[in-house]
C-alpha cells in the first residue's frame, strides 16, 4: 500500500537534493569548522554557504544567521536574549496560539522567573485583533512573541505590522516562523523583525537542525554558552551535516517557489472543495485566505479525531489530529479552543498539510476514501448519529 503522507507540518521527508549534499559530510568529510587544518577549513567554507543560501532565503545577510538545534532553541533564545538585554522591561507579549516552544517558555517565565506576559487571543477565524496587540504592547514590553503562520491551522499573522507597533515602544518583535519559511516570501531587510525562528526539518533538511535570524544591531544575549563558534553566539561544535542540508533545503525552496507553492495551495483547494462537498457538518478551521498555501485544518462534527485518523492510517493516509506535540495527549487542541471551535468540532478536527512531494492522485484518493470513513464513524456512534440528524434538520 502507498503511504500518503499529508503530515508534512509535523515534519517533511528529506529531500534526495539535501540527502546527496548531507552524505560526504557524514563520511569522508567530518573535519571540525573551527580546526586550523585545511581539512577542517573546507568544511567551514560549506558551512559558509551553507549560512548565505539561508540567508537569501530569508532576505537577510549571511551574519545574522545563526544555527542552532532546531525551532524550540530558537525561540527559547530569542525570547531570552531579549530578557536579559532589556532587563528593566519585564512585560512579554505573545498570542494563546504559539506552540508550545513558546507558549510553555512563557507559562515558566511568568510561573518561576516573575515575567509577566501578556496574551494575545485570537478569534474564530484564528485572527488576531490589531486593537488588543496595540493595546498590550507598551514601553514596559520586552519583546513580543508572534508566529508567522498557525502550524495547526496555517493561519497568516501580519507580523510585519506587529513589528512596527513593537519599534513604536522600543520592545523586539520575534517570529517564530518555522512553518512559513520556504511557503511564504521574506525579505528581512526590510522588516522590523529583530529575531525569527526556523526549523530545518519543516523544509525537507534534517530533524536537530534549526536556525535564528538576529538582525544586525539587536543586542543578543546568547542561551547555549561555550566556545566561539556562531561568532559567540551559539556555543557547540557544529551540526555540519545539519547545517548543509539546511543550506541545500534553502536553495530547493528558493527554486520555483512560486510555481511550488502554487501547486500546493490548488491540490489543498481541491482536497478543501471536495471534502465539504461530499461531508456533511464539515467545517475550515482557520481564516480561509489568510493562510498557508499547504495547510488544510478541518473539522468533522460529532466523530473522534484519533478514530479518523486510525481508519485513514489503515489506508495509507498520514495526517494529523492537532500538533505532534499536542497529539499523544488527550487535550483537545488550545489553537482550536483558543478559536471558540464547538467542543463537537475540535475532536474531530484533522489537519492535512501538504508539500511539494505530493500530487493530484493522492488528493483524489483522500477524497475517495474519507468521507466513507466519516460516514461509518459516525453510524458507529450513537451520540454521532442523533446529533447529525438535528444538526441537518437545523440547516
Ligand atoms: N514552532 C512551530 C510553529 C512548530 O510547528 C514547531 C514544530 O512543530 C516548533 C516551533 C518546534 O520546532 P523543532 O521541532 O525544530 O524544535
């Protein structure tokens, strides 16, 4: 049986680009960066062009990169650094809907550090309210904390607006953009953006490769301390295997971005259409424009997410009913309630998220099998069965 795999928000598969640029750096080539010898002084010239292609990426230059062990060490090091160089502001602001790399970092500054933070909330559309952020951002704000894009719901976030409210009270903005890069253009240059966090393993580069963008003349306070390298801002011998995937990813997600990534959103837009027409009480989660082009959240009213995605794992479909981090736990998603989705809804919400190793077939496919699923799911359930009956009476 085909593996069709729609989980790509929890993680991508290498690509055979960054495999083939990763492999000599596992076997022949496993000089340090930092060695005099020219052995290892071969390997610091890949880690150099590792860092531009990121770089161009991101619109920002190659010395405002620094690669750390992946998105949670990025954003906990943002999030610090600007703490500990700002230490007569003690407000952080952030939204009810990061992930846990932030939203848990900030529950433990404020439960044992004696931070305050305030939240931001989001509403149905999973949008944020520009009132309350400029209402919450003032001079006694540190930093403000927001995600580029939802990584359950794929909602877009106007991060660089947020910037510039931040600027206007001389607190750093940071974005935890590690579902964004590589699905949505950036050019850093131009932005308010003082820090931004990104994961190698959400663009098809390796899992324990990660990234932070500090802008050039923010003040940094590094969180992994040792020796020089990162030019003293991330202590550790390099992940050189890591750190050229990365740079390999880079340069995959910057070829045909555009025709790529359009690609992707007509294959989401058709699993979209063709899921609400054929499910009854099926309902998007997520602003349906402002949002990623591979990201598809939905909710199926009155059945058990885990049971959909069971049935769907038996034929071959991976997705997902929440975060990975989330899922394993029996919490119903707090991106989802965060929204006011009906408590009916949130169980049965899955979220599809594509990537450019897909194709149409496996759209029709999922369109061919899961609304048999439903359907049997919730003959299954009495509870399904009623509500369903009252719930079309009522449309
Ligand atoms: N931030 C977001 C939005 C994510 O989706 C994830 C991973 O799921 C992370 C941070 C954590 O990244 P990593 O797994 O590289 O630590």
């Amino acid at each position: 049986m085909k593996t069709i795999y729609m989980d790509n928000n929890a993680t991508t598969m290498v690509a055979p680009e960054v495999f083939e640029a990763v492999c000599p750096f596992l076997t022949e080539r496993y000089g340090n960066p930092s060695s005099m010898h020219s052995f290892g002084g071969t390997v610091a010239r890949d880690v150099r062009r590792a860092r531009e292609a990121l770089a161009h990426l991101l619109g920002a230059l190659p010395q405002e990169i620094v690669f750390t062990s992946g998105g949670t060490e990025s954003d906990n090091t943002a999030i610090l650094s600007a703490l500990a160089t700002m230490p007569e502001r003690k407000v952080i602001v952030t939204t009810r809907v990061e992930h846990p790399a932030v939203l848990n970092f900030c529950k433990y500054l404020a439960r044992f550090k004696g931070f305050t933070v305030r939240w931001l909330s989001v509403d149905k559309h999973g949008m944020l309210d520009m009132e309350e952020v400029r209402n919450k951002i003032t001079d006694e704000t540190a930093i403000v904390s927001v995600m580029w894009a939802n990584n359950e719901t794929g909602v877009i976030f106007p991060v660089h607006e947020i910037a510039e409210i931040a600027k206007e009270h001389g607190a750093l903005m940071h974005t935890d953009a590690v579902q964004a890069v590589g699905k949505i253009a950036m050019n850093l240059a131009s932005s308010n953006i003082d820090f931004l966090s990104l994961s190698g393993h959400k663009l098809h580069a390796p899992k324990g490769i990660g990234a932070l963008y500090i802008k050039k003349g923010t003040r940094f306070s590094p969180f992994v301390m040792g020796g020089h390298q990162e030019a003293n801002r991330r202590g550790g011998t390099e992940n050189v295997p890591g750190i050229v995937g990365l740079g390999a990813a880079a340069r995959l997600a910057l070829e045909h971005f555009d025709q790529e990534n359009s690609r992707v959103k007509k294959m989401r837009d058709r699993l979209q259409q063709g899921l609400l027409e054929i499910v009854p009480s099926a309902r998007v989660n997520g602003h349906l424009e402002s949002r990623l082009p591979n990201t598809l959240n939905i909710g199926f009213e009155f059945v058990e997410g885990e049971a959909i995605l069971m049935r769907m794992d038996e034929k071959g479909i991976c997705a997902s009913s929440g975060s990975a981090c989330t899922s394993g736990s029996l919490e119903p998603s707090h991106v989802l309630r965060a929204m006011g989705v009906p408590f009916t809804a949130v169980h049965g919400s899955i979220r599809f998220s594509l990537s450019r190793y897909n194709d149409e077939q496996d759209i029709e496919y999922v369109i061919q099998e899961l609304p048999g699923i439903i359907k049997f799911l919730r003959e299954m359930s009495p509870f399904g069965k009623e509500s369903l009956a009252a719930a079309c009476t009522a449309q």
